[in-house]
C-alpha cells in the first residue's frame, strides 16, 4: 500500500531568497513580490539569504469541496476525483508562484497573466465536469461557478482568512467547552495581523521555502493559563463532563513505530494517490491508503493491542527542518509537495473515547468517517479549524494558531477533540462534516443528532525548541501541508474511521455509560 519506510538521510539542499520587486494582481494595485529562488545548495541553513522586502505569500481559492452539502452518492466518486484535481492545480499554480519571482519582478502583470488566469481557466473546466457528475445523478450543480472558480493572492502584508480574526475565532458552535473560541491573541504579543510572509524561508532549514515563519512560534511560558485543552475538562471528560456519560475507553494502537504512512486521504479524495499532498501517520489499521474499501479496511491488520479495533487513525506527520533528507525527500507528498526534514515520530499516542456531559452514548456505526480541524484553514478561515498546542508541564496553556516553543525538558503537545454528534444514519457527507457535529453549548446535541462516543487523541513529541534570532527561525518544526498553506500551525487536523467490530463497539459505550474506565 502506498507506505513510506524511513531509512537513512542525506543532506537536503536548502533553498534562498534571491530578491524582492514589485507586481499587479488583478487589475488592482501593486504589491510587493517576496523573490524565492534556488540559490545554490547548504548544509548550514542559516545561510539562507533575507527577504528584503514584504510579498504574495500565497494564493487563495474558494474551497468548492465545503459548498457541495448536498451530492446525490452516485455522483462523490466522481466529484472527489475532480475535487483532488482542484487541490492539484492550486499546488501546481503556488509552485508556480514561488518559482517565476524573477519573472515577476520584470512585469507587474505576470502574476494574473501567467498564474490566476490559467488556474481560473483550468478551475473553470474542473467545476463544470463536477457540476455535470452531479446533474447526472440527479442532484443540483453548485451555484454561481465562476466565483469559485476564482482565486486571488493574499500578499504578505495582509492576513489571510484563518489570520487577524479577533478573539473569536474557532468558534464551531460548540461552545460548553468544545468551544474552539479562545482568545487568539493568547499570551504577550500575539498579533495575528502580523507579517505573514516575514521569514518564509529565513534559515528554517527549506521547507521549500514556504514555511514556517518566526511569527508563526509562540513561548509556552509566556501563554496565559486557558485550563486545558478546550473541550476537555481537567477530568479528560468534555467540559463540564461530571454527569451524563462520565466512563471512557482507551486504545492502545501505539506512536506508528511502522512508520506506516502515505500521501492520500481515503475520506477525501478516495482513489486518488497523493491526494493529501502531504505524508500522514497512521496507527490503528495498517492497509489503509487512497484505494482501500470498506471490506479491506475491515479485514486488515491492526497495531492497536485490543484486536477488535481496527479502526484507523491518522493525522499529518511533525517534521523537525534540519536540512536532511527523509525517505521521501524526492516524493509526492514529500519534497515534491514542499514537505521537508526529518519526520518525527511520537514519543506517545492516546487515543481515548470519553461520554457526553448530559447522558448516553450510543454505539458508532461501521465506518464512520470523521475529519476535524481543516487542512486549509490558513486560506479558509477559522470555521473548521480545530487545533490546541501546548507542552508537557504546561497543558494548562492551549496555542490554536501558534506553535510552541518548549522550555529545556517539557516536550511538544497536540491534542484534538472530535465531534461528537452524529445524524443516526450516514457515515459520511458530501462534504465530509455535515453528518456530524460537535455539541451545543448546553451540552446536548441539536438539530435531532445522537451522542456518539467522542475520541481525543493527544500527540507527544520530543523535539528541540527552535531558536529564533533576528527575525528568524532556526531548526523549526512544523505539520505537513498543502503547499499553499505555508505550514502554518492552525492547519493541523486528524482523521479517523471506525472500524471497532460490533462486540468491541458495545464495550466502548457500555464502559462510558457506566462510568468505567476501560481498555
């Protein structure tokens, strides 16, 4: 199956910042062009050049994938074949983007002759074919198709959609403590209208240039107190969770010391190889990969200790950016996509289902899929981002958009919450998420939903802290991403689909109804 084993490493060519000019997007104003180019090879990151002038970080696209609610189910193996092809051709145009900077520094009209026009075109086509996919099934095309055909690029300057919200981003509706709602601007400083482009590839050891930045890490010790991880209350039940459903289950499926990963996303982009665009850990099931069916997912090997879990669970690998080459530092999802360094595996992996706070739970049905948190969220906005980082000794302290920075001894922290909601008869959506949701701020879950067990996943790594000097930062670690999201923090997400068998399942719910805690 698509997997990657990690073997030796060899030094990895780390990428500089050439220059810096000016250009149009649009028929609009000029912007200033942050120049990357590949000037020679290094071992010592730190001698990566500076941006001597702010940029176009990245370019920014209507998220088609998030408007389809309503997909008759003849018609989604097709549709997320051509919504894979739509992530294609932003990857391929970003490449471009940060490829042609001299280009772009000798015509002001390039960006939007040579880059937006031709991914509208080719948008254009893409949507057409999955608006066709759709009428033949009987369903009703996605309105007002050139608007989401076209993209615009969100200059350095000016904060894309999942930055410079205010305090209330992450707000999913969830609020009695699955509330996502903190303050963004946790801690001394952190202002999320900053420069986002600043330090792009100021010795962070490549990342291919597209991130992470110095703005982009935040010292844990400096981060007030927010009392833990939001939607867990200091029990490790949901917020407030001292009634109701009070047990919980614990599964041990281990860090992936397989090193079981791939590139694809079998939830989204089903039989479409690279369709993540970035590697992912898996743990749990071993055979699942962009073609894997229900069945073979059902009869795979499993790494979790309790034999009737098979249910998969992954999420994005860390990768530490120290100039060395992994296994798939020449790969689609790897190097090819932006996706470089070391990657890192986790020093500890609990996976813990937990109840809800005003009674039962009710047992999750066979493959279920859940996805939570949004792997674009540095372009979408902050609707489906679902993030906390912190470190050990310090998980008190919750980051949603910044990474940490650890002091000596406290290691690196990233939990997630799952919804908790389900609507009693799909395991999946058109658009992956509306068949579940989080619970209301009462505790309950609305619009007709069943409490279903809520998993928490909360991933320990030992990595060094980086170092940020001048601006800069040195040995940065980061999420794999899709390109155009520059490896920001607040991209991370975790995916997971049910495969307990049904004797198993009926431990789980029985465990957290009756207020045990089991494994």
């Amino acid at each position: 199956m698509g997997r990657t084993n990690r073997k030796r490493r060899s030094t990895l060519a780390n990428r500089a910042i050439a220059a810096s000019a000016a250009l149009a997007l649009g028929g609009g104003g000029l912007l200033a062009a942050n120049i990357y180019a590949s000037a020679g090879e290094g071992k010592n990151s730190t001698q990566n050049a500076q941006t001597t002038a702010a940029g176009v970080a990245t370019i920014k696209c209507p998220d088609v994938g998030q408007q389809l609610t309503d997909v008759p189910k003849g018609a989604r193996a097709g549709v997320d074949k051509e919504l894979a092809k739509l992530d294609q051709q932003v990857t391929e145009a970003y490449k471009r983007l940060a490829d042609t900077r001299q280009a772009q520094a000798g015509d002001s009209s390039y960006v939007n002759n040579a880059i937006l026009s031709p991914l509208k075109s080719k948008r254009t086509a893409t949507i057409d074919r999955i608006g066709n996919n759709i009428r033949r099934s009987g369903g009703k095309a996605p309105q007002q198709q050139d608007q989401l055909a076209e993209c615009e690029g969100v200059p350095v300057d000016q904060p894309a959609a999942g930055e410079g919200q205010g305090g209330d981003g992450q707000d999913q509706g969830q609020d009695n403590g699955q509330d996502q709602g903190q303050d963004q601007g946790q801690g001394d400083g952190q202002d999320q209208g900053q420069d986002q482009g600043d330090g792009q590839d100021q010795g962070n050891g490549g990342q291919d240039g597209n991130g992470p930045a110095a703005d982009d890490f935040q010292d844990i010790t400096q981060v007030q107190p927010t009392g833990g991880a939001k939607g867990v209350g200091p029990n490790g039940l949901p917020a407030n969770g001292d009634s109701g459903s009070t047990g919980t289950f614990t599964t041990n499926c281990g860090t992936n010391e397989n090193e079981n990963r791939n590139s694809d996303n079998v939830i989204v982009a089903p039989g479409v190889s690279n369709g993540a665009q970035h590697q992912h850990d898996y743990v749990g099931n071993q055979d699942n990969d962009a073609f894997a069916s229900d069945q073979d997912l059902a009869a795979a090997d499993t790494s979790c200790q309790n034999q009737g879990d098979k249910s998969s669970y992954f999420w994005p690998v860390l990768r530490v950016q120290d100039g060395q080459d992994d296994i798939d530092a020449n790969a689609p999802g790897g190097g090819q996509d932006g996706n470089v360094g070391t990657i890192l595996q986790a020093s500890e992996a609990q996976l813990k289902f937990v109840g809800n706070q005003k009674g039962d739970v009710v047992a999750m049905p066979t493959a279920l899929r859940i996805i939570t948190g949004d792997a674009k969220s540095f372009v979408n906005g902050l609707a489906n981002a679902n993030t906390n980082w912190s470190c050990t000794g310090f998980e008190d302290r919750q980051l949603t958009d910044k990474y940490p920075i650890c002091p000596e001894g406290s290691s690196v922290v990233r939990t997630t919450n799952f919804q908790s909601c389900w609507d009693g008869q799909n395991i999946d959506s058109a658009n992956h998420r509306t068949h579940v949701s989080f619970v209301q701020a009462d505790g309950t879950c609305g619009n007709g939903f069943q409490a279903i067990p809520q998993l928490q996943v909360r991933l320990v790594y030992d990595v060094d802290a980086p170092q940020i000097q001048n601006g800069q930062v040195q040995n940065a670690f980061a999420v794999d991403s899709f390109p155009d999201q520059l490896h920001k923090p607040i991209t991370d997400h975790n995916d997971f689909i049910n495969f307990f068998d049904g004797n198993t399942m009926n431990q789980v719910v029985d465990c957290i109804n009756s207020g045990q805690d089991c494994q």
